[in-house]
C-alpha cells in the first residue's frame, strides 16, 4: 500500500561516511587540540566533567538506607560499616580502575566516550572479528542511547535532589521544590548556547568551592566516630557483600548512585583532555567525595536518624542553607556534564550515519570538542521537565537513574576491553585478569538495578530502546536511499564522456560551479538535470565530496584530494574534502585551498554558485523496511539540518534542485 507522499528533506549531498579504517593519507589530529593553560583547563573540567559524580554525596546513602525501598536496607552499625565500604570500594573500581586508568586511554584521537569506541570498532577490528564487531558496535549503539537517557535523568534527578536540601532548613518549603527545579533547568538550558568553555569557566570556581566545602563537612562528621574509616578495607566490603549477599545484592541498586557521572566523566574527554581530568579526579573531587561519604556513615553511626538528610546534617544549623544553595549550583553543573556529554554522542553519531544531519555550533575556537547541538538541547529540556513534573521527587527517579548508568558502564567495559584486544594486541590472559573482575562487578550492579524494574527502573530502558531503534533506523534507511540515489545518479565517468564527445547539445556559459555529491562514481542529480533538462554547464565545474572519517579531526593540509576525471581540459574535477566527525564541514574554506594550477583553469570563488540535489522521501510499497520502520524513517529526516548551512555555503549564491525517493 502506497502512503501519501511526506515530501521531506532527506539532503546527504557530499557527505560520505568511512566505516573502516581511514586512508593512509589521512592521518588524524594531535591528540587534544587544546592550547589553554593545564591550570585553565582543569578548573574547566571541574567546572563541566564532574558535576554529576560530585553531586553524588547528596543522595546515595540516603537512598539506600531509604525505609521506603522495596527491599530496604535495615540500620544497623555492621550494615552501616558495610554500605560505606561497598560505595568506596565501587568508586574506587568503576571510576577509578574502569574509567580513569583503563577507559580514558582508549580514546579515538582525543575524543572519549562510547561513540569513540565504536569508531575504534570500526578502526580495528581482529582478523575474523568482523561479526563479533558488528554485534559489538550495536551493543555499544544502545550503550550510547542508555547514555541519552542517562542524559534526561540527571538533571531531573540532581537538581531536584538539592532543592530538597531546603526542608532542613524549613518544613515549609515542601510546595515550592517542583517549580524551583523546573525555573532552574529551563535556565540552565537556556544558556547551552554560550558553549562549554563560557559554562566552565563560571562553573569551575564553584565546583571547587563545593568539593572544598563537602570535604571540609566530612572531615567534621568523620571525628565523631573516627572508626568509620575501617571502612576504607576492601575486607569490610567483601565481608558485608558475601555474608550479608541477600542485604548487599539489593543495596547495589542504589549504591551506584556513587559512580553516577562516570560516563560523562568519558564521553566529556574531547572537551577538556584525558589529563586535566585525571588531575581534577586524583587530587580534588575523589578525596573530597569519600571523605563526604566517610562523615555521613559517621554521622548515621552516631544517630540512625539522621538518616532523613545525612548530607545536609553534617553542616552546622548555621551553614544548611548556605549549603543547600551550594549543592543547588552544584547539581547544575551536574547537568552540565550529561548535557555536553550528549551533545558530543549526539553529534558523532550524526557524523557516523547513525542519525540525520544535524546542526551543531562549536563554541570554542581552542579547542574542537566543544559543541552546542540545539535540537538536542531543547529535547532534553521537554523530556527534563516532564520527568520533573511527573515524578515530583529524587527518590522516585533513584531506581530509574542506576539502570541507565550500569547499563552504559557495563557496555563501555566490554568495548574497551575488545578495543584493548583488536588495537593494542594485548594478551588474553591479561585481558580475563582485568575483565573478569570488572566485569563481574559491573554485572552484579546492574542485576541488582533490574530488580527494581517495575519501580521506575524501566524508564531509562525505554528511552535506550526508542534511541537505539531510530539510530538502526536511520542507518537502515540512509543504506536504501544511497543505493536508489546512485541508481538514478549513473556513472560519472560515463556523464563526463558524453559531455566530452559532444552526446549532447549543451551551451557552456561562463562561471564556476560546485555540485555537491555523495562520491565520485556517481553524476551529481541536480549537475545531471542542468545538462539534461537546461542544456547547460558552467565552464568550471566542481564536484566535490565531503568525506568524514572515523577520527576526531583532520588537519588543513591533509583536506584535499583532486581528480581531473580522465581529462585535464574540460574544466571539470573531482574534489573530496576530508574531515574528522568532530570538524565543521566549511566547502567554500575547502575550495580555497585547491591550486588553480590543479583546476583546469583559475576558479571564480567570489561569484561561484553553489547546486544541491534535494531528496523528498515518499512511502513506497518494497518490502525494504516494515512499514513503521519507513514511517520512523521520513519522520526522522525532519530534523536534518539545513544543508547549506550545515556546509557553510553562500544562501544568495546556492541553487537547490529536487527529486524524490521511495522508501
């Protein structure tokens, strides 16, 4: 059955998608890109990467001593002892072990986080790996759609978190902790625009200050019951955990609120570089967090009811509200850090083929990896404040955040660990030394948050779930359209002959013209429909292909590459401009750097015009996709962003020229 025609912009003019490994020509960028101060760039990082894990004091052992839990976990001193150790020893494991010393070394030219581990899939699969790779790269694709909904549940979850803190300070403020949240993340996402390095250089401060003030606070409640820090012994944990299994197993589920923000921690590396991070986790926000974490068990340790609100009862009477205002900047800039990181997966995987064409501003001019998405941006902000509204509380959404995050973490151990194999040829039994434990841990946390499903746990699954199905989609979708389009398209070789032995009557009129095109196999439509149907052609024609490949970033000199498509008089070539899934495509920039010697004659930049070939998608009745799979699709490809403006061409001087595909 034939549906109505949707008429929609699926424009992939010159955009080609390298999924194997890059030519030898092209090698990537220096690692980082960033030219700040190391100082500068660790107070940034301080400021954007650790916002979510360093907010993480706030809630987690409060949740999980929480009387309303499903499977509580009674006040005991052994299963207080217990609990603080088991929330050091899994910092200490997945943020330290997992993320900072094995993961972050993993990165794809600078640039972390799940999408950077699927390039590198892709980079470097084993002999005979192939399908194993192939299932891995899916595996990582719902890794990073976790992550998206990782994304939606933190800012909910954190500032609602913090504005709590106020009913320590007043039993009256209960009515005003939904709307509050809500004026404060509609700010903050309103601000996104600013970019990154703005938003860290106002949030670094701050977030030193916080780290500073919970460390102080900690250390204040760890002298009531000095003993506390027994727990700091990987006995206590393992003892509670297997003699207390039935207790321990439960408690995970809200444990790993602790390493809440270790993939952002990731995902953020491009922004601010492996080494800013490690500095700011080793030396500041680690050592701040376990001594939070030290003081509250005290603090329970000294009185159970003090478990209403252990983090805010470390501070005198005096100092709440100041902290509670503390904590509310700080759970901002935990937002911050799932923001950016979201707008980074988001924009690779555009890059990769895995979702439309997107519009993404680069806020910096420093460094590369700082990137503002809108689409993305005010996606977050409708599905942040729903969530706000709709489950009014950081105790409802407690279950909902810890599937999300063990899933992600889960996935990105398992990827390192083949990227460890297939890239750096490291030894199998080297590999099961270190993924057998990681992996078990990993495992066990997000068993533990499964049980918790029907508690809201099933939230960040079904956002996976949606992701990853329009991410397949599209890639499925974009795989039928370039088939048919090079159907229509035919041999460029053949094209250039025809216009060469004079096939056609054709007028050739005096200028420069730029057709942008998927590859050189294949005549542009639009440069085709000039011929055709015009009977026309500009004396300089350019065909000229984006090509983006699986690296980061791709310097000026090695951008260019020319063909004179058999002749070397007829004023046509064949340019391809190659970048990195992190660089702005910019086509007239890219022009400019060809030598007129190499053209077949001086091209008139100043005037070129510049032609797109248009597609319209239509439902069609091939069985190539379900049918709701081709609904997906067209409905996708709304949100592609304007070419022109995506390649930075000229409006007054760009022709777009229309044709329609059935799907």
């Amino acid at each position: 059955m034939r549906g109505t025609p949707a008429e929609i912009r699926a424009e992939e003019d010159g955009v080609t998608v390298s999924p194997s490994t890059p030519q030898d020509n092209v090698s990537a960028a220096a690692t980082g890109g960033h030219t700040g101060s190391r100082l500068a760039l660790t107070v940034g990082a301080l400021g954007v990467v650790f916002g979510d894990i360093g907010t993480s004091p706030i809630y987690t052992l409060q949740t999980v001593f929480n009387p309303d839990d499903p499977h509580p976990v009674p006040v005991s001193r052994d299963n207080i002892f217990g609990i603080v150790s088991l929330v050091f020893w899994s910092v200490m494991i997945i943020v330290t072990v997992t993320y900072v010393l094995l993961a972050m070394r993993a990165d794809n030219d600078g640039e972390g986080g799940i999408m950077a581990l699927i390039t590198l899939l892709r980079r470097w699969t084993m002999p005979g790996g192939r399908r194993t790779a192939m299932m891995l790269t899916a595996l990582g694709l719902f890794g990073a759609s976790l992550f998206l909904g990782d994304s939606m549940i933190t800012p909910a979850m954190s500032v609602l978190s913090a504005v709590e803190g106020m009913k320590t300070v007043s039993s009256g403020m209960d009515d005003f902790i939904v709307p509050i949240t809500a004026v404060i993340i509609l700010v903050l996402f309103l601000v996104q625009r600013r970019g990154t390095a703005a938003v860290g250089r106002v949030f670094g401060p701050i977030m030193i200050a916080w780290f500073l003030v919970i460390g102080v606070c900690g250390v204040s409640g760890i002298t009531k019951h000095p003993e506390i820090l027994k727990a700091l012994s990987p006995t206590c944990a393992l003892g509670f955990l297997f003699g207390h299994f039935g207790i321990a197993f439960f408690a995970l589920a809200a444990v790993v609120l602790a390493v809440t923000g270790a993939e952002a921690l990731y995902a953020d590396m491009g922004h601010f570089g492996r080494s800013a991070i490690t500095r700011a986790w080793l030396f500041l926000v680690f050592p701040a967090c376990v001594l939070s974490y030290m003081g509250q068990g005290a603090l329970i340790l000294d009185d159970p009811a003090n478990l209403s609100a252990p983090f805010f009862l470390l501070a005198p009477g005096w100092g709440r509200l100041p902290l509670v205002l503390l904590a509310t900047a700080a759970t901002v800039i935990a937002s911050q850090a799932v923001i950016t990181g979201a707008f980074s997966v988001a924009a690779q995987a555009a890059q990769l083929g895995y979702l439309p064409r997107l519009r993404v501003a680069h806020t910096s001019e420093s460094t590369f990896g700082q990137i503002y998405v809108p689409w993305i941006n005010w996606l977050l902000l409708v599905s942040v404040l729903t969530l706000v509204f709709a489950f009014r509380t950081s105790a409802a959404l407690a279950y909902a955040f810890g599937t999300a995050v063990t899933g992600t973490i889960t996935i990105t151990t398992l990827l390192f660990f083949y990227v460890a194999r297939a890239k750096w040829g490291t030894p199998l039994w080297l590999i099961a030394l270190g993924a057998i434990p990681l992996l078990t841990v990993d495992l066990l946390f997000f068993a533990a948050n499964l049980t918790k499903l029907v508690h809201g746990a099933w939230l960040p699954l079904l956002i996976a779930v949606i992701a990853f199905t329009i991410m397949t989609t599209w890639q499925r979708g974009r795989e039928l359209v370039t088939a048919e389009r090079e159907r229509r398209e035919g041999s460029l070789r053949e094209f250039v002959d025809r216009l060469r032995t004079g096939g056609a009557e054709v007028l050739t009129v005096p200028g420069t013209a730029v057709f942008l095109n998927r590859g050189k196999e294949t005549a542009p439509l639009a440069l085709r429909a000039n011929v055709e149907h015009n009977h026309v052609r500009h004396r300089q024609v350019v065909i000229m292909t984006i090509r983006t490949e699986p690296v980061p970033r791709i310097p000026a000199s090695q951008r260019i590459s020319l063909d004179h498509l058999g002749y070397a008089d007829d004023g046509i070539v064949h340019v391809t401009a190659t970048y990195g899934y992190m660089d702005a495509p910019d086509v007239p920039a890219a022009i400019g750097l060809l030598d007129p010697s190499d053209t077949e004659g001086a091209l008139d930049l100043d005037q070129a015009s510049y032609f797109l070939s248009k597609i319209e998608l239509r439902r069609g009745d091939a069985p190539t996709m379900a049918l709701w799979r081709k609904r997906l699709f067209i409905a996708t490809s709304h949100i592609t962003a304007d070419a022109a403006e995506y390649f930075a061409l000229p409006r007054d001087r760009t022709v777009t020229m229309g044709s329609h595909i059935e799907v």
